[in-house]
C-alpha cells in the first residue's frame, strides 16, 4: 500500500513540475487558480485525516492545515475579487485535482496507524512540492505586486507546514 501511494506522490511531483516547466508563461488568473487548489487539496486531505488519524499529533498537524490553508484561500479570494480577476483554470490546477483525488481515495483505503503515515509523508511530499512551485515558478511569474505579496507570504506559512510535518513524520517512526 505505501509503494503505490509513493508512487502517487511522486507522479503529484512530476505532474506538477511539468505542467509548470513547459515554456509557457502562466497569467496571473491561472497562477491564482493553481494556488487556491493547492490550498484546496491540503484542506480536503487535512479533513479526511481529522476523522481518520488515530496520532493526536498527526490531527493537531491537520487542524492546522485547516486553519491556515483557509485564511490564506480567504484572502486569495478577496484580492481577485478586489482585483476584478477571475482565476483561470488550466492544466496544471487539473493535474493537481486529479491526483489529489486518487490520494485521498488511497488514503481512505486505510486505518490507524498506517493512515497516519502516509497522510504525514504525503504532507512532506506535498509542501515540498507545492513550496518549489511557488519559489521557482509561481512567485516568478506573477506580475501583479499583491498577487506576488499573497504568494510570498503563502510561501513563509507553507515552508512551516513542511518543517512540522517532517518533525510529525519523524515522530511517527
């Protein structure tokens, strides 16, 4: 079961640094509507281990990933509503919804202790990910300055949430 849910973070990896490494410039609607689903995936994956994870550190960890990813999606939303932009979906934030849901379905599949696991060293695996993302192609390419302020700010939340979840994996072990 964890080989193929490591298989499944890995192809989130590659699928994710492919969508953003082919050439093409993103618009600031799509790099608003990549980062809401990033937000949106760890709130769904963090809700399925608050009623599945049996480690009290492992729900305190998906408590807080409720909590932050929804102010930060709050504020996404009121700056593109300031902005009068409508965010645009496009291969990337697919890719990510799709694998998102194969995990959590994965994830689903388990119990105790072994749920516990895989949802924390998918966390890693996903801040990892989603916080390269935003350092080397998001952040870069947004030219609105507020746009690029939320990503930045984002970016210093979600290098914690990888920080914690690394110590809430060692933990687990």
């Amino acid at each position: 079961m964890f080989k193929r849910i490591g298989t499944t973070i890995v192809m989130l990896c590659l699928t994710s640094s492919v969508g953003l490494s082919q050439g093409a410039k993103l618009s600031d609607p799509q790099i608003a509507h990549i980062a809401y689903t990033a937000g949106e995936i760890d709130i769904k994956a963090a809700k399925q281990a608050l009623g599945k994870a049996s480690s009290k550190e492992v729900k305190e960890f998906a408590q807080g990933m409720v909590r932050d990813h929804e102010a930060v999606n709050m504020q996404a939303l009121a700056l593109v509503k300031k902005l009068k932009v409508t965010p645009e979906d496009n291969d990337t934030s697919r890719a990510l919804s799709k694998q998102a849901s194969e995990m959590l379905d994965e994830l689903g599949k388990l119990k105790g202790a072994a749920f516990d696991k895989a949802y924390i060293t998918n966390e890693v695996a996903y801040h990892k990910t989603v916080n390269g993302a935003l350092d080397t192609q998001l952040i870069p390419s947004a030219s609105n300055p507020e746009l690029k302020e939320l990503l930045q700010a984002g970016l210093k939340l979600f290098q914690g949430h990888e920080q914690h979840a690394e110590h809430v994996a060692a933990d687990l072990k």
